[in-house]
C-alpha cells in the first residue's frame, strides 16, 4: 500500500493507525502547496481533489477521505482498532468519525486562511469550544472516546486538535489531557520507526524533542 501524505496534514491519523497494525506500506509526501508528490508527479492527476491522506491499494485502486482511510485500516485486522463491521460498537464509532470530519476537523480550515476575517475565526473559535465540551464530558467518564480502547477515532481526534496549540483554541482540561495522553501513546506506538516528515515542525514535534527521540513524523501541526 502506498499513503500519500504531507507534514501538518490530518494523514497522521492513518499514518499512525498503519503503524498500529504492523501493515507495510509506502509514505510518499506531498507538497500541497505545489501539489507534487516528492517524485515531480502532478498530484491532481493521482487525486483530483488535490489534498490528502489518498491510500493507494495493492490493487491499484485508490480511497480518499480520512475516516474512509481509518476504517479501510482498521478492518486489515478487525478488532485491533475498530470494532466488528455491522455491531453497534461500530456504529458509535463512525458516529464519532463522522463529528471529528465535519464538526472539528472541518471548524479548523478558516482559521488557517491570512484572509478569513478576525471575527469569523473568533466566531470559528467559538464554535470549537462547545465541540470540544462535548469531547471533555466524554473524556470525563472513559479514558478513549469509544471507551477503554485505543481506536481511529481517538488518532484521528489526537491529529487535528494538535493544531489547536498555534491558532489560540482553549481545549479544556480534560481534551488537552487525553491530547498528551494520546501523544505518549502515538510516540510509543511509532518507536523506533522512521516517518517522512519534517520534526523541527511545532506541537508534537515538542514532544519528540522534549523525549530526547529523533523520530519524523507525519502530520505534525504546523
């Protein structure tokens, strides 16, 4: 398998839920700005909609779209990071899949924008802040989102609230805790693998420092 990434993209998530099982694959970064993959090819002509994670299978065919990625992951070894397809367990977790895509991830694109208005990214900010109650009540009763596993739900929750430290949101106690919980946990899961990515970037990239690792990762917040 091949997964297309870029440094402070949400394809950590994937990236980390491949390590996770032990499935080998490919990491070939992508520079989204340019949109070439490392090689020179035209990324629009491996994913038209032109951003990532992309995982190309074996097969050749492709599958776009995060929570799709995960998913895909999670069922190589059913079980280990997903719940059985079709059981309710799983059903809750694409629930929270499904929150994390449109109600955290998707809360953050303006405030990465040098043109979006102050006061739309204070309303962004706003609107980030009740997600992230939600997040904490539920923090509040179980150490993972779905419970007591690790799940794609949580690495994916733990990718795209790295972001949160460089753009001013609050997280609260209990979602910044699960946050650094969740990167010991990252950082163990990876050790001693080398990932494609550039670690001087900020936020996990502290953490890799601060542990005295020399490990790249993926997707660190930029």
């Amino acid at each position: 398998m091949k997964l297309y990434f870029s440094p402070g993209a949400c394809s950590l998530a994937p990236h980390i839920a491949l390590h996770e099982i032990g499935v080998p694959f490919d990491g070939l970064r992508v520079d989204l700005k340019a949109h070439k993959v490392a090689d020179g090819t035209d990324y629009y002509s491996v994913n038209p909609k032109g951003y990532v994670p992309l995982l190309e299978l074996d097969t050749g065919e492709r599958l776009t779209e995060a929570a799709v990625i995960l998913q895909y992951i999670a069922d190589r070894k059913p079980g280990t990071l997903a719940p059985a397809f079709g059981s309710i367990e799983r059903y809750r977790l694409m629930e929270w899949l499904n929150f994390i895509a449109t109600e955290v991830h998707k809360q953050f694109g303006p405030l990465f924008y040098p043109t979006t208005p102050d006061a739309t990214k204070e309303a962004q900010k706003t609107k980030l802040a009740t997600r992230f109650d939600h997040v904490s009540k539920t923090l509040a009763k179980q150490p993972y989102l779905t419970g007591d596993a690790f799940t794609i739900a949580d690495a994916y929750l733990f990718t795209v609230v790295n972001w949160s430290g460089n753009l001013g949101i609050d997280l609260g106690r209990r979602t910044a805790g699960a946050v650094q919980r969740d990167r010991r946990a990252a950082l163990r899961r990876i050790e001693g693998e080398t990932i494609a990515a550039d670690a001087s970037h900020r936020g996990i990239g502290h953490a890799l420092h601060g542990d005295r690792r020399q490990r790249r990762i993926d997707g660190i917040a930029a």
